[in-house]
C-alpha cells in the first residue's frame, strides 16, 4: 500500500508540540517520520525520496529500482516493514553474480514524483545511472545503501504534481555526506526548470552541497549548503556570504542540508549533523537583490545530482530528502532534524573484529619493528602508523574499515572508510589510498582482496584479486600490494612475509 496517512494521534500529539512554542524542539508523536511532522504542521509533502527508509510511518511501498547487468531485469526496493529501513538483502540477492544500477528512485508522497535518470541538457549530455552498491551504510542497526553521485549521473522529473511553482512557497532538506563533494558545478536536490535548460533567473529554488564558491568570499574551505537559484549559488541576498561563521560542515559524514524560500522576499539555509545535535542557521533574510529573484519563478521539475541545464560534472552523495508545499516552521525543522538524528546514520554494524562482511575493524601490523601500528588513511592515502586508546578520535576513525563483500568477487573482501562513507581502500600503480566507488570494473577489481592464511604462519594475508600474487604489504610506513621480490622498492624480499601478515582486530572506532 503506497499510504502517507498519520493516525490521529499521531497527527494530534504532533500539532501539540508544534503549537506549544517552548522554543525546544516539539516532541514527534512515537514513530513519527519526516512526513508526518511536515504533514501534520501544514506544510505536506510534495515529493519524498529516500533509498535507505520509508519517511512517512505508515508508507510500504517501493524505494528505488535496480536493474542488473547480467539479463536487464529490474527490481524495486523496498522497506522491511512499512516506516521501515530498506531490504538491502532483496537488491544484494537480485544483484548477486553480476552488478546492479539505480533506475528510479520512488517518490513516497501521493504525488508520485518518481526521479529516473536524467536526459541530456543545455549544459550536459544524458547522464548514466548510479552503481547501487557503492554506497553502503548503516541506518539504525540495518545495513543499507544511499546513492553515490560521481561527474555524469543525475536523476529527475519533469513532469511532476503538487511541487511550488511560480513564487509559491516552499521548503526541502537533503541528508548528505561531507566527505564526498567536489567544487563542480552543480550537486544539487530540488525545483528545476522543465527542459532541462537554464531558462534564466529564479527558475530554479534547490539545495546545493559542495565547495564551489559561486559569489566571492565564502569563508574557509566547506562545503557549504547554498541555494541555487539559476545563475547562482547564493550564499545570501547578495550572493557570497555575509555570515563569516559560516566555514561549512567540513568532512561530517552525514549532513542535513535545509533550503526554504517563501517565493517571494525570503528565504534560509540551514545545515546540521545528521548524527547529533540540532540545525545552524547560516542564512536568514531577502532573496537576492539580483533581477529576477523576487518573486521567484520556479518551474517545479524535481532535479538530483546536477543543475537545472544537467550541469553534471559534481560528485555527492544521497540518502533521503522531501520538498514540501508551503514553507515549514522552525519548529517542524527542528523536529524532523531530531527524527534524522534519532534514524541512527552510520552507527555501529552490530559485528566486530571478523572477515564477515558488515564487521567493523582495524588491521595491525604484525612485523617485530611496527606491532603497535594499523592501517589507517591520511590525506587519502593508506599508511601505518601507531594508534592507541588515547589517540584522537579522527586517528582512530581513520584507522578503522567496515569489512565488505568483495566488489569484484564476493568471496573475497573490501574495505570501507568507517568515517568516509562509500570510500573504499584500493590500489592504484601498486600503492593504496581511499576513494570514493565509482561504480567501474576497474575500481571493483583493485578495490577487492582475497584472505588467505598469514605468509609467515600466523594472522591473516590479502591477495590482490586483481595481481593474485601481489599481497597488501606496509613498507616505509606506506601501503602497497607487493610481491616476493622484484623491481619496486615495496616489492623487497627482506620481511615480505612479516609486512604481509596483518592482524584482523576490534576496531578503534566502533
């Protein structure tokens, strides 16, 4: 059943904590989602999309689409229960032996704004679809997958119900990643034109994430949340940013990023951790003093990944995100800020210190000189190098991977940034850092390493799935896949054996 009904005393007990103006976030009626709280503060949703859970209680229906390499077919996906988290093992079951894109992505609303992948534009030929497995997550104890944008995918709808047009009203968050961004233009969710091309100022009100600096100065590195509103990732009423405490999220993994604009002469922009706490306003006041800005002029097709003409050179990363009609409350914002918090983003696998897929771990090295060292990653790159009990968290966040089904052969082993969701340990000319999956057989391949017995009797070695006789090895404090001799420096034959055996271990971060 595609529902977004919220029972009566869900609908009551929420109004009562909107109404109540204590100026703490009201308190969601028990099982209240995203939808509900808007719906239930009068501004309803107009589209709601998420791959990782339903966003109204009552709501069962599909998810996202998948289609498989091997035969085309497709699948939907949905929760495990109605309100619920998505069935990771449905799309890991249909994919299993081949590889899976994302074709749609379902509006949960009764709108039925459903999001496919996006046709050529002004500024961008027709994008691809996202991988579906390069983004695995845990949600609230369950294991799921968002969606990981790279330069050339991007979703939409330009044929859409019920989402503001012309001046009207309206606001959207997106939960997103700060650890997955590029300064390209334009990783975006939300109104966009109709055609696919910039059809001028104001014909665009959506959430934009990343370091592109549009209007100078922006303050720090970011990312930020910026409204792009056609010609212009606005900051402020003047364009660049008059708030200079506002140095964005920086490397959050899970960020809420929250966008309202009356239409008319206002709008906000709002950011939070999706793991903690509540939301910063960076931006509250006129819309741009620029021509063509007030009233707005939104066209109401939905965009995600690109800008309104298809820009399409931006990487991000997606889990949920709602537009509703009508412009929220504060207090309803605060209040769907406490459900994304209390959904439990990236919270601990539930499983330690094993080579199954979904344990959380370190790797130490086993050789006499370096027992005290782990693999951990720093400016991307893999190296060893001691942590302790009394290391900083980000040392030991960085020194901590999830255990994921091998990409390439699900036999065999990958290995995800705890800290970096969808980045992946993998091998480039020998030597290894972290990247973001992108979905290619050539990342799966090099991304991918196969256990075996430790070469010097103990502990555990990897084997390169993709150079069979070249194993993970440390050598000079950086990582590499090495072989028994041989030309390389990291492929000495001197303690080969010892910096190839590592020891799998609780992780530092669970």
């Amino acid at each position: 059943m595609r529902s977004a009904a919220l029972s009566v005393l869900a609908v009551c007990a929420t109004l009562a904590g909107l109404l109540l103006g204590t100026g703490a976030p009201p308190a969601a009626a028990a099982g209240s989602l995203p939808c509900d709280v808007y719906g239930a503060a009068g501004t309803p949703c107009a589209a709601a999309h998420s791959l990782v859970r339903a966003l109204y209680s009552s709501y069962d229906g599909p998810l996202y689409q998948v289609r498989r390499a091997s035969d085309g077919a497709t699948r939907n996906i949905g929760p495990l229960t109605a309100g619920g988290y998505a069935d990771a093992a449905a799309q890991d079951s249909f994919c299993s032996g081949t590889t899976c894109v994302i074709t749609e992505i379902n509006d949960q609303s009764p709108r039925r704004n459903d999001l496919t992948v996006e046709g050529a534009g002004g500024a961008g030929a027709a994008d691809v679809a996202a991988p579906a497995d390069a983004l695995p997550v845990t949600v609230g104890g369950h294991r799921v997958y968002g969606l990981e944008i790279s330069a050339g995918m991007g979703y939409r709808d330009n044929s859409t119900s019920g989402v503001s047009v012309n001046g009207q009203a309206e606001g959207m968050y997106m939960v997103t990643s700060g650890t997955h961004v590029n300064g390209r233009c334009c990783f975006d969710y939300g109104n966009a034109e109709t055609n696919n091309k910039d059809t001028g100022n104001g014909h665009m009100d959506a959430i934009n994430f990343g370091t592109e600096c549009w209007f100078a100065p922006c303050y720090s590195k970011g990312p930020w949340v910026q409204a792009d509103l056609e010609n212009g990732l606005f900051q402020s009423d003047a364009g660049y940013s008059r708030n200079t405490a506002n140095t964005g999220t920086g490397p959050l993994p899970f960020v809420t990023a929250l966008l309202k604009n009356n239409g008319q002469n206002h709008f906000a922009l709002k950011y939070g951790n999706a793991q903690s706490g509540g939301l910063t306003t960076t931006y509250s006041g006129g819309e741009p003093t620029r021509s063509g800005y007030a009233p707005m002029h939104q066209e109401g097709a939905i965009v995600l990944g690109t800008g309104g003409d298809n820009s399409n050179g931006s990487t991000g990363s997606f889990f949920e995100g709602v537009m509703t009609s009508g412009i929220p409350t504060d207090a309803a914002d605060d209040a769907v800020q406490a459900n994304i918090v209390s959904a439990g983003y990236g919270g601990p696998t539930g499983t330690t210190g094993t080579l199954n897929p979904g344990s959380e771990i370190s790797l130490r090295a086993t050789t006499s000189c370096c027992t005290g060292d782990y693999v951990r990653h720093q400016n991307d790159a893999a190296v060893i190098s001691p942590v302790t009990s009394g290391s900083s968290a980000l040392d030991r966040n960085d020194a901590t991977w999830i255990v994921r089904r091998g990409l390439a052969d699900g036999s065999c082993v990958s290995f995800e940034s705890r800290n970096y969701p969808g980045d992946f340990l993998r091998h480039s000319d020998f030597k290894l850092s972290r990247q973001p999956m992108d979905g290619t057989a050539q990342f799966r391949a090099d991304a991918t390493f196969c256990p075996q017995s430790g070469r010097n009797g103990s502990g555990t070695s990897f084997a390169s799935y993709n150079y069979p006789t070249r194993y993970l090895r440390h050598y000079d404090y950086n990582v590499y896949i090495a072989s028994d001799g041989g030309s390389n420096a990291w492929d000495s034959a001197a303690s080969w054996a010892a910096d190839v055996t590592w020891s799998v271990s609780s992780p530092w971060a669970p």
